[in-house]
C-alpha cells in the first residue's frame, strides 16, 4: 500500500461577527465617572449629619437663648426684638410688612423662639426632616429680608448661608442615617409584612458579577449599549411595592406613629423653653434692661417741673427786655430728662427726624453724646459696652467707639451716625 499525502483537516468555516444593534438610548447623559448613582438623594444620608447636627443645634440654641434673655422681650433694650423690628422697618425690602408687626413684637418673639426650637430638635432627631427644613429655609429667608438684606459683602451675612444650607435636607431629607422617620417607616414595615426599603450600596462590580445580561463590558438588557451604572435597568428597577391597601395602611400607620413621637417632642420642647425662661429671668432678671433705659421711661421731677417751660415759644424769653431767671432751651425736640441717663452708662430714644432706635451716653457727667444705634452693615441695634466704651453688633460683631461712632472693627463699612444732642437748663434732652 503506497503511503500518500496527508489530508489536512478541514476548519469549520469562520461565522462574520455579529453586529452590535446600536442602543436605543445613549448610554449616559453624563460624562464617564461624573454621573449620580440610582437614587442619589435616597442614599446621602451619612453626609448630611454633619450639616443636620450643626443646623439642628444652632437653631435649638438660638430659640432657648431667646427665651432665656430677658433683654430679649424687654422693650427698653437695643437687644430686644422691637428695636430689631424698628431698625428692620426702616430698612428690609419688606419694610411694609414689618411695621404691623412691632406692635405684636412679644407674641411674635416668642413664636421665632419656639420655632427654632422645633426646627432644631425636628433636624437632629431625622423626625419630619423635610419639613424642619421647609420651616428653616423660611425662617432663615425671613431674617434675611428682616435682618442681613444690606450686608456687604453679601457673604458676611449668615442668614443667607442658612437658606442654602437648609436645601440638601429639603432634597434628601435625613437620608435614612440615624433618623426617627426611617426608624418608625421600618417599624410599621415590618409589622405589616412588607418586605424592607433600605437601599444598600455595593460596588458596580459585584452587580456585573451576578448580572445574567452582562457580557464582555456589554448590557444584553439594553441590546450591547455599553454596561454603566447611570442607566443600569437592575439599579434603576424599584422594589415590588405591596398592594395598594397595604402601601395605604403602612402610610397611615407611619404618619400616625410619627406624629405622635412630633407630638411629644413638641411637648419636651415647650418644657425647655419655659425652663430656659424661667431661668434666664431667675438670673438676670433683677438687673436686665439697667445698662440701657428707655429715656422718659418713668416720671421724674425734672420732667414734671420742666413741662411748662419747655412749651414755652424760645423767642418770648429773648424779647423780653427784663432779666429772666431761665435760659431758653436750645432748639430743637425734646427727647426726655438728663437724670436718665447714668454717668458711664446709655439710655435708649427714637431720632425725631428718622424715627430709628438710637442711643444717649454720658460718658463723664455733664458730657451727652448722641448716635444711631441702627447698625450700617445689616441693620441689626448696637448694644454700648460701657466697660469698654464701644458700641458692640450683636449679630456680626462690628465695633463703634464710643466717643466718635467710628467702626473699629468690621464687617461694617462705616461707622454710626452721629446726632446733634445737647442739655437745656431745664434738665431736658434736645435733638438738635
């Protein structure tokens, strides 16, 4: 048998590659790694507790030191929140608004006072979160308008920083991380028999790695577009909701049982605030309003004998040929009695010609001066130090000299407006 040629073995023969449909949809709006993950705003609640303990404490510490500072309701003081109200009407863009409010200016403090308080305690537990901070975000808006409108630079104010950083918990609310709300919603979930609503993060990797329709960095599901975490059906599905009876009766269940717990920290609320005030009036009660009285807040001799004469027309003193035994007042409008005032300390009075709070002190006896005490950067009524001689912002912290007005330490631009003020020989104070 004659040995012949090897027959080569035949190849199967090679199939054309099958051509990758085009997606039907781009595979993502966003550039590759900048796009937001399936329920971005669901799962951002471990971020947000810095922000929620910083705002949630601030606003409860701001309501209780209203209730607690008497200087706070009390008229008589730059501090209080009719001389706050007073300077705001003259200035906010609301001006309108404001006015009618002065005169409710206690009711209205107190309610401030109390909001904080809820808005604060509501944020730092997660319980009603989006709704704490709707309230924020009005409240912080409102003293924007009321309070830092004029501040310049505009960042220098903290009302407006307050409003932005108020969003995020509007959008997010307390993200499911150490809130009351998740807590109760999985409560009444579980009660009920349905499945949990918890979303758990895992890496894009492991999805691809149990996925049945990845194959070689492509999504069958989604006929070869590119496999992303943007656009991915199995990230994007939402779990089976139960029936629409139990979806109804969990949702009541959960409003009920959340309102009850709002209720009961209303109510602890309400106690630390009337312990706070009850405290704040123990301690500082018996001196608060003393540094800064109210000119003519109490009658005096001098007010009393000084009535008649000071009515008198200045020029029948002058054109009376015949000695006189006073000396006409200076001109211009009286604002009350000298005796007001206390050596080294302030009294309080509204410039005649502007109506805006101002301030009298007399800083060695015999010596008044005079200013507005309406705070050039946003409006807010400066308190005089007298152990230091300045004029101080409570809301920014800008000092005034006390001799001149002048800023000595910003953020104000400009110093206080001077007023022309001198004694008469009636023991009476003039604005001139």
């Amino acid at each position: 048998m004659s040995q012949g040629k090897a027959v080569p073995r035949r190849q199967p023969p090679r199939r054309a590659p099958e051509r990758v449909r085009a997606p039907i949809e781009p595979p993502s709006r966003f550039p590759i790694g900048s796009a937001p993950p399936p329920r971005a705003l669901s799962s951002a609640g471990w971020a947000l507790l810095p922000l929620r303990g910083f705002l949630g404490f601030t606003f409860c510490f701001a309501g209780l030191q209203k209730l607690a500072n008497p200087a706070f309701f009390n008229a008589s003081s730059p501090a209080s929140i009719q001389s706050q109200l007073a300077g705001a009407a003259r200035r906010s863009p609301i001006h309108a608004l404001i006015g009618p409010l002065v005169h409710v200016a206690v009711p209205l403090g107190v309610l401030i006072a109390l909001a904080e308080i809820a808005i604060g305690v509501g944020t730092l537990a997660g319980l009603w979160t989006r709704a704490a901070a709707v309230g924020g975000t009005l409240l912080s808006f409102g003293l924007f308008l009321t309070i830092s409108f004029h501040s310049n630079p505009y960042y220098t104010g903290s009302d407006i920083v307050f409003v932005f950083a108020w969003l995020p918990l509007i959008l997010a609310g307390a993200g499911g991380a150490l809130s009351a709300d998740a807590a109760i919603a999985a409560l009444v979930r579980r009660r009920e028999g349905a499945a949990p609503a918890d979303i758990v993060p895992i890496p894009f990797a492991t999805v691809r790695q149990v996925c049945g329709s990845f194959d070689d960095g492509r999504c069958a599901a989604r006929r070869g577009a590119a496999c992303e975490p943007a656009p991915c059906p199995f990230l994007a599905a939402e779990p089976a909701a139960p029936s629409r009876a139990v979806g109804r009766e969990i949702d009541r269940r959960t409003f009920a049982a959340s309102g009850a717990l709002a209720a009961m920290a209303a109510g602890a609320a309400l106690v630390a605030g009337a312990i706070a005030a009850g405290m704040g009036r123990l301690i500082g009660g018996s001196n608060a309003g003393t540094t800064t009285r109210q000119l003519g807040s109490a009658p005096t001799a001098s007010t009393t004998a000084s009535t008649a004469p000071s009515t008198a027309p200045t020029t029948a003193a002058t054109a009376t040929s015949g000695p006189t035994t006073t000396a006409p007042h200076p001109a211009g409008t009286r604002i009350g009695p000298a005796s007001d005032v206390p050596v080294g300390g302030s009294a309080s009075f509204n410039d005649p010609s502007t109506g805006d709070p101002s301030l009298v002190i007399q800083p060695q006896a015999g010596t008044f001066l005079a200013f507005d005490s309406v705070c050039p950067h946003a409006g807010c009524i400066v308190q005089y130090d007298p152990n230091n001689s300045v004029f101080i912002c409570p809301c920014h912290g800008s000092q005034f000299n006390g001799r001149t007005g002048a800023v000595e330490v910003g953020p104000s631009p400009t110093g206080l407006g001077s007023i022309g003020i001198k004694e008469g020989s009636d023991g009476q104070l003039y604005v001139t």
